[in-house]
C-alpha cells in the first residue's frame, strides 16, 4: 500500500510499523502517538502533523476495508477499488462517475468547510481509471474548494454595490439641481449618499481587481496579494476610510434628525460640525489602522483582518449605531405624543409609528443589527449561506433604500420632477391642453402639502409666540424644517 505525503511516496511496511522512502530506503516510525519523531518533526505546524496523521490512519482503514470486503457483482468490467493518495474509492462499474465526500484531511492550509463538498473519479467504460497527461489515475478534487462559493458571494456583493451606485446618482443630481431642495436636511441626505456612492465605488474596485484576482490562485501565478504593493494597500485604506464615513454621516443624520425633532427644534445655523465628524474625524482612526498594518502586519495587502487592530474601526462604527438606536427610540416617542395630541387613540397613530421606526431604519444604519452576529462556521451550511447572502444584501442594497426613501419617494421630489416634465412639455408643445390643466392643479396639491405641514407645526409654534402674534423668521425656519423631516417620516 502507498501513501501520498507532500508529494512523496512513501511505502507502509505493516509489520514493523514504519513508512519506508523506496527511493533513498530511508524509514521514518510510523507511530501516530509520537509527536518527537523525526518526521513529524520536520512539520511547519502541529496541524500539518495532525491531517498527516488523519491521512495514514485513513490509509490504514483503506487498506483493512479492501481486504474484507468482497468485489463487486457486476458483469461488465469495473474499475478496482484503490487509495488515490488522499482518500479510499471502492470498486465502480465501467462508464460510471465514483463521488465521495472530501476527506479533512485535504485541507491542508485551511479547516474543512461546514457543507459537504465531494470529489469524483471517472471509471472509463472498459475498467480503467481515468488518467491524467502525466500516465497516473487522476481523481477530481476541484470541487472540494470552496473557490466557486467565494467568487459566487463576490458577485452577488459587487451587485448589489452596483445597484446602489445607479440608484445614488440620480438622486444626487436632483438634490443638486433644484433650488427648493437647498436646505439643511437635504445637504445631510445628499453628503450621506455621496458617502455610500464612493463606498461602493472603492468596495466594488477592490473586490473586482484584488479579491477576484486571488481567486485565481494557482502554484504558476503570483497574485495582487502575494505582490503586495502600495496601489492595492492605498484602495484597501480607502474601502475603510468610505465605510466609516457611512457609519459618520449616519451618525449625523440621528443626532440632526434628533435634535430638530426631540429637542424642541432648535436651529441649526451650520453644518460645518457635521462636515467635519462626517469627512475629517475618520481620517484619525483609519490612519492609525495603516500605520499599525504597515509596521506590524504588512501582508497581503492588509485584506485579511487582525482582529485587534479591526476594533479601531470597529469600535467608533458600533458606537454610532447604539447613539442612532437611542436616538430612534427617543424620535418615536415624541413622534408618538404629537400624533396622540392632535389624533387620539386613533389606530392610524401606531401605523405612522410604525411606518417612521420602518423608515428610520436604513438612514441610522440600524439594520446593521441584524447582521452584527455572524454564525459560527460549525453551523449549518444553509444557514450560512443564507446568512452570506443576507448581509450583502443588507450592506450593498442600503444606498438604494435611502434613495429610495429619501429622494424618489419624497413628496417635494417628486413634485418638482413633475413641474419639470409639464414645463418641458409645455415649452416644446406637448400635449398643450392637458399640460396646462396639470399645471393649474399643482397649486392646489402643493397648499395642501403645507396644509399638512401647518397642522404638525402649530402646536409647536404657539410655544414661539410674540406678542403681535408673529414667530420670529430663525424659529420659523426651524420649525417648517423638522416638521418636513416629520413629514418624511410620517407620511413617506
């Protein structure tokens, strides 16, 4: 009987226990319990030592199951049972496709995966094994990898960037283009999309040039990771930097929204305190991170994580979801009280509760929560795989439930896109009748959008009252800004 053992073929004499080399008639002790010997001395790791282990004891039950089993009943020819080097395959009739579940012991570098991969061995139709170039039985074990996994997950993760990316750009143009919406919770909205736009933008760069590439890993070509320059490093830097600008300007967004709803709508002049938490303050941590990974543990262009470094990031990320949780919890309450003041036990209160604790959600990053635990890999491969699928999901897609939300569902946007398609018509003689009557309907919809907007804001408004009855502009001002953010949340 032969085993394979890191290419070399060593000869097991059962009698005296021991593995002889047939081409120097060197013998090595062949004893599983004795980790001093020479050759499991020779071992880089004491888990190489462990899978040698498993593969001879697996050669050894290889071997007793040949002897006592009986050949198989067929008629026609049939390939004979055989140790491949890695793994036993027991007598297969002719034309046929042996499959056997992947031994652990194959994974040398790595630990198994949970779900069962399987190798095969093709039985020729008269008896033989098939064969590779080289004139030796070759069995397939290309499937045991998880490689077509891995490069199936980058896929579905880069598509869903891609999806965000079409839906954030539009968005950003019409925040952009139209004077109306040059207010303060618009510049918040659109600094976060621009942040989610470059996120995905730099995430689907090194996932398509970096990650995909080692995928391509073989023993002839050297990978983006094995050359490890600074071009594949500075992207990393940057897909770190963009990420924690999300969780920032997410932060921005809870401590704005709250502020101007929860805490009497005080006035927001500037948001240059925002710029700077949302762009200049993840500039800090994240260059702490590069100087760490490039003295310490500059390998692979830092794509793989170290756990104790990952929380410099990690650290600031979650704490701004806990404050946008606090801050959600505290919005809704007073949400709540105001739709109780002016519609009491009205069932349709809880359903606008509801609808703002719904829409709320994306914008402070909470369903981040759902994907905050990641199973162990001990458990079961669907679950994973389901699990894989869902955070990309989560994390991808997010750019377009904000735009979604934020922008196309918006009634403000929506109604200066329409005015914008009824002039253009109206200017290029399009249906002049109808376009007119449209235009002469928009008044009457735009009144009763700030309809809705006076009847939220003047309870709050009376607590600004002068004495000739008048509010001061600035109050004014802040009060029709967070009763629109109300509006988002209530009406959307």
């Amino acid at each position: 009987m032969k085993v394979i053992v890191s290419f070399i073929c060593f000869r097991y004499l059962s009698w005296l226990s021991i593995l002889r080399d047939p081409a120097t008639n060197f013998t090595y002790e062949a004893n599983p319990v004795n980790s001093s010997s020479e050759l499991t001395a020779s071992f880089a790791a004491e888990s190489y030592v462990l899978k040698w282990r498993h593969c001879c004891l697996a050669a050894i039950e290889c071997c007793d199951h040949m002897i006592t089993t009986p050949p198989i009943q067929t008629d026609g020819p049939y390939c004979p049972r055989t140790w491949d080097g890695w793994q036993c395959w027991d007598d297969t009739p002719g034309g046929t496709t042996a499959r056997d579940i992947c031994q652990g012991h194959i994974y040398f570098d790595n630990e198994p995966p949970s779900c069962p991969k399987y190798a095969y061995k093709v039985c020729w139709p008269n008896g033989t094994w098939l064969e590779n170039e080289y004139m030796r039985e070759w069995t397939n074990y290309s499937k045991c990898g998880r490689v077509d996994e891995h490069r199936n997950y980058l896929y579905f993760h880069i598509a869903t960037y891609s999806i965000s990316i079409v839906s954030l750009v539009p968005a950003l143009i019409i925040f952009s283009v139209y004077k109306q919406l040059q207010v303060h919770r618009i510049s918040m909205h659109k600094n976060l999309f621009m942040s989610l736009f470059l996120n995905g933008f730099v995430v689907i760069l090194f996932k398509s040039i970096v990650i995909l590439d080692e995928l391509k890993r073989s023993a002839t070509y050297e990978t983006i990771m094995d050359r490890n320059g600074d071009g594949c490093k500075i992207l990393f830097i940057l897909t770190k930097y963009f990420r924690m600008t999300n969780y920032m300007w997410m932060f921005c967004e809870g401590f704005y929204l709250h502020k101007l709803i929860a805490a009497a709508f005080a006035e927001q002049k500037s948001l240059l305190m925002f710029y700077i938490m949302g762009w200049v303050m993840p500039i800090i941590p994240v260059s702490v991170y590069a100087i760490l990974r490039k003295t310490t543990e500059d390998h692979k262009c830092w794509a793989f994580p170290v756990e104790s470094f990952e929380w410099i990031m990690n650290a600031p990320n979650m704490t701004s979801l806990l404050v946008n949780l606090i801050f959600l919890c505290n919005i809704i309450r007073v949400l709540v009280t105001k739709l109780r003041a002016t519609h009491s036990n009205e069932p349709s209160q809880y359903r606008k509760a509801v609808r703002a604790t719904l829409v709320l959600v994306p914008l402070f990053g909470l369903h981040f929560c759902l994907i905050i635990y990641r199973p162990p890999q001990s458990t079961r491969c669907d679950i994973l795989t389901a699990y894989t699928y869902f955070s990309h999901a989560m994390d991808g897609l997010q750019g377009l439930l904000v735009s979604l939300i934020f922008c196309y569902m918006n009634g403000e946007v929506i109604y200066l896109l329409k005015r914008t398609y009824q002039r253009y018509r109206l200017r290029h003689g399009i249906g002049r009748g109808r376009t007119q009557s449209s235009v002469m309907m928009h008044p009457v919809s735009v009144t009763q959008v700030s309809s809705m907007i006076e009847t939220q804001t003047s309870q709050v408004g009376l607590h600004y009252r002068t004495r000739n009855g008048e509010r001061p502009r600035e109050i004014a001002n802040s009060v029709s800004e967070g009763n629109s953010l109300v509006e988002d949340v209530a009406v959307v």
